[in-house]
C-alpha cells in the first residue's frame, strides 16, 4: 500500500520488541503523503513515524516496521507499534475539529489492516480509558499519543472515530469480510455455470486475481 519511500534518519534500528500495537495520530494540518515524509527528513526535527496517510489518500513510509518510529513521546510505546500519522482535511483544520477526509479515512482503514495481517494481530482491541489502553486491559493493542505525554493527539475527530469506525472496520477486513464504502454496494457477477467443476475453477482465477472475497451463490433453476 505505500506510494512514497522516504525514510526519516529519526529513528532506531531495529526495534526492541515485536509489533503488537497500532498508535493513529492527526498530523493538525492538512497536507500530501509526500509532505509528511518531507516534515520528518530533517535529522533536526527528532521526530518520525512508520506511516503517513495523506490528504491526496496516498501512503508514505519514513520507518520500516523493522525500525522504531520517534512518534508517541515514549520508547516503550514505539518499540512495540506501529505509528501512522493521519493528514486533516481542510475544513477539521480551519474549526479546529481535526476532522479527516473519507478519502484518507478509507486508506487509513487499509493500511492498518494490511499492518495487522502482516504482523499476525488478529483483532484490534480498543479499551475506553487511558488505564485501560496503558495497561492493556482485555488484551486491548490500541494507544493514543495523548495516553503517553501532554498533547490532544489525535484530536477529537480519530479519537472518536476509532473505536466507532476504525476498529469495526479493519476487524470486519481481519475477519475476511468485506466493508462496504457507502450505504449501497454493488456486487459483480463473473459467470453462471451448470458444472459446478467449472465455477470452482472461475472462483480460484477471480481469486489468484487478487478478489480474495470472490464466492459461489447456489441458485435452483426457474
């Protein structure tokens, strides 16, 4: 899913402990993949992340997930998750409601699944309070940056978001289900077969074509 490489000098190689942890922030400004990769190139900005998602939707990288991210005002926290910085949209920037765009929301929601497939977190956890997500209560693998030091990070708008959409969101992914983008969606039919033989082997091309939700409806014939 990433668009732009741009690793960030801030950063330690390798991380100490295994990936087990997602920490979403909002970049309070709106702003491109390729700028949040420009904002961390400066070794004089002693800060970084693993992901940027952009207002324009698209991914950058400035840390591998080998490495530690300086993001969330605590090693111990970066050490163990996965960082991504979420652009605002203009609006969320001007009231101060830090809103993001569905265009980045959708992506966010991609890119935080792909990272939990890849590192074998089966299900996002969200715990309500700060205590909770701290000390992990009921296996919870969500922090904020506002749990770890004085900050709004990430604002109102993800904070609410999170457990309300994300979480859902990537869980359904996670779960081999499929999240609709809207309140409509629109299926695609390849083909109908009398041999059963033969939609099998139309399922397994729609599959090794990458539409890894492709499936068989049985009908009965009029």
């Amino acid at each position: 899913l990433v668009d732009i490489t741009m690793i960030s000098p801030n950063r330690n190689s390798p991380r100490n402990h295994s990936i087990d942890t997602i920490t979403i922030h909002h970049t309070a400004c709106c702003v491109t993949a390729k700028r949040i990769g420009e904002i961390f190139a400066p070794v004089s900005r002693q800060a970084s992340c693993n992901y940027g998602v952009g207002s324009d939707g698209k991914v950058v990288m400035c840390v591998e997930e080998k490495d530690r991210s300086w993001c969330s005002s605590s090693a111990s926290n970066d050490n163990r998750a996965i960082t991504i910085e979420v652009s605002n949209d203009e609006a969320g920037c001007k009231n101060g409601s830090w809103t993001v765009s569905e265009l980045t929301m959708k992506k966010l929601i991609q890119l935080v699944a792909d990272i939990c497939k890849r590192n074998g977190i089966k299900k996002l956890i969200w715990a309500n309070t700060k205590a909770g997500r701290l000390n992990r209560v009921g296996g919870c693998n969500l922090t904020l940056h506002k749990d770890l030091t004085a900050t709004g990070c990430p604002g109102p708008y993800l904070e609410k978001q999170i457990p309300q959409r994300i979480v859902p969101e990537v869980n359904k992914i996670l779960s081999g289900g499929v999240v609709p983008s809207g309140t409509t969606i629109y299926r695609v039919q390849i083909g109908a077969f009398a041999d059963k033989k033969n939609a099998e082997a139309q399922k397994q091309k729609a599959i090794k074509a990458g539409f890894t939700n492709a499936y068989i409806v049985e009908s009965k014939k009029s």
